[in-house]
C-alpha cells in the first residue's frame, strides 16, 4: 500500500483546521484551500510525529497526487549497495572501536547476526519508554510549530513535560479552538505513552 494511503497527516491554514486524514486526501484539500485563495500559512503535519510535510501543490490535482512519496522518507534516504535486498536487508556503515569489532567477531553467528540480536532486545526492553519520548516530541515539534506566539506556550509547555494536565487544559484554554484540540489530543496520547512506561 502506497505512503499516500496509509499515513495520516493534518493541515492547518494559520491556527484552523483545514483537513485531516491520508496523505492523499489531506494533499488535495490542501490544493483545494490554496487555490481558494487561504490567508496562510499552511502547514501540514504528519499526525503522530508532528513532523512537517512538504507537499508540491502546483498544477491540477493530478499533479500533486501524482508528486506524493511512494516510500516513508526512512526509505528513500536508505542507501543502495550491499545486502539482501529480497529480505529486506539494508547494508549501512558501523563504526565501533577495536575492542568492539573483537568481541562482535567472538560470538555466535558473527557480527551481523549479534547486532540484530541486540537491537531487537533493546527495542524490546525500551519499547515503552521510546514510545514516551516520541510521543513527547511530537508535542513538542507541534507547539513549537504553531503555539510559540500565543499566550501562555512557555508555561504550558512546562506543564506538559511535568504532566500537570489540568495546568496544561487551564493554559490552553484561550489557544484557538483547532490548535487547542490537536495539541491536547497528542499530549493526552504522550502522557498515557509515559504511563505505561511507569
């Protein structure tokens, strides 16, 4: 299944909500609104992450679908070379000190197969807490987009990380409505990340 279809992003013209859902769909109100003239800026957000989208709009609809990745940006900045690419296989550069090279070189399976070993076990292990950090900068990412200027942004954004939610729900009050929503949808989504971490 394509990116356009499977990721979910959001769209802001200034601080309102303009749409929400697939790439594709969110690319093409975004045409819509542009070439309605909207007063700006618009932004447009990958809906976990909160980080920024970078869409070409020129042309008809076709065109911008057309210009949509087919691949997560992790894929197409993966280089090409070396591995197995049927399984999936990436190969990339490593750089450890000696000892480390002797002691991957002294176990079962080698180093490739150590590696995977450990990566895997630590993902495991911290599976919890990297869900709280990444849920947490969402947060971050989208309030320092589009809530650095309004009253009250330093203040709330430490209640966040303290998780004083009900210092965080009084300062937001007064953000514009769409904003609020979306800023109180992912930190309610990060502080129950971190609660499961706990």
């Amino acid at each position: 299944m394509a990116v356009a279809d499977t990721v979910s992003c959001i769209a802001f013209d200034g601080h309102r909500q303009i749409a929400a859902g697939t790439l594709a769909e969110v690319a093409l109100a975004a045409k819509q609104a542009i070439d309605a003239g909207v007063a700006g800026p618009l932004l447009v957000f990958d809906e976990l992450s909160s980080l920024p989208v970078e869409l070409d709009l020129r042309g008809t609809a076709d065109d911008v679908l057309a210009r949509l990745p087919v691949s997560t940006p992790e894929e197409d900045t993966a280089p090409r070379g070396p591995g197995r690419p049927k399984l999936g296989v990436i190969a990339r550069e490593v750089t450890l000190l000696p000892r480390h090279w002797d002691w991957l070189a002294s176990q079962p399976g080698g180093a490739s197969a150590t590696l995977r070993r450990l990566v895997e076990e630590a993902r495991r292990t911290h599976r919890e807490h990297d869900a709280a950090r990444l849920t947490g900068e969402a947060v971050d990412r989208f309030m320092s987009a589009m809530t650095g200027n309004l009253p009250g942004h330093e203040e709330a954004s430490r209640a966040f990380w303290r998780k004083e939610r009900e210092r965080f729900i009084q300062l937001t009050d007064a953000w514009p409505g769409d904003v609020r929503e979306h800023v109180r949808r992912l930190a309610t989504r990060a502080w129950q990340a971190a609660g499961a971490g706990d």
